[in-house]
C-alpha cells in the first residue's frame, strides 16, 4: 500500500518528471482532482485538493499510462514497483 503522504506525493512528482511530464498545481474542478494534458505531457492537478487525494489523483493516472521504466531513477524503481502491485481504490 502506497502512504498517502507528502513524502509520496514528492516521489510521484519526481516519478512524473522522469517520464517526461510536467505537474501543475492549479484551481480546477476536476472530478479525479486532476487531468492529463496528452499533446503536452502535463498533468493539472487541483491546488485545493488534500494532500491524500492529489496522491490518489496522481497515482489513478499512473495507472492508466504506458510506462518505459528505463527513464525512471534507480531510486525510485522500487517505489514505482510497489505502485504496480497497489490497486487504487477511491
């Protein structure tokens, strides 16, 4: 299980990062509290949003993309594996 904690949130930025992708903290009314911009690889995530749920929100995502894990840190390989194992439950 993934902590929903900001120590998690900062890995999934770092994580989003290394896949090419640039997070945005914005207003927004987002039903996920956070939205993926495909042709510009940049995910808008609700700056009013708790840190729990733009954790969840960033990790929903994740969940639906392709990943090429040659571009992710040795350091966060292993938390990006334990992500593979989490089902995101809302």
């Amino acid at each position: 299980m993934i902590s929903l904690t900001q120590g998690s949130l900062d890995k999934l930025e770092t994580l989003f990062s290394d896949l090419g992708y640039k997070l945005r903290y914005e207003k927004g009314s987002f039903r996920t509290g956070a939205c993926v911009l495909q042709n510009a690889r940049v995910i808008v995530v609700n700056k009013f949003s708790t840190v729990d749920m733009k954790v969840v929100s960033l990790l929903q995502i994740l969940e639906t993309m392709e990943v090429d894990e040659s571009l992710i840190q040795e350091k966060l390989k292993t938390f990006y594996q334990q992500i593979k194992k989490t089902k995101i439950t809302v």
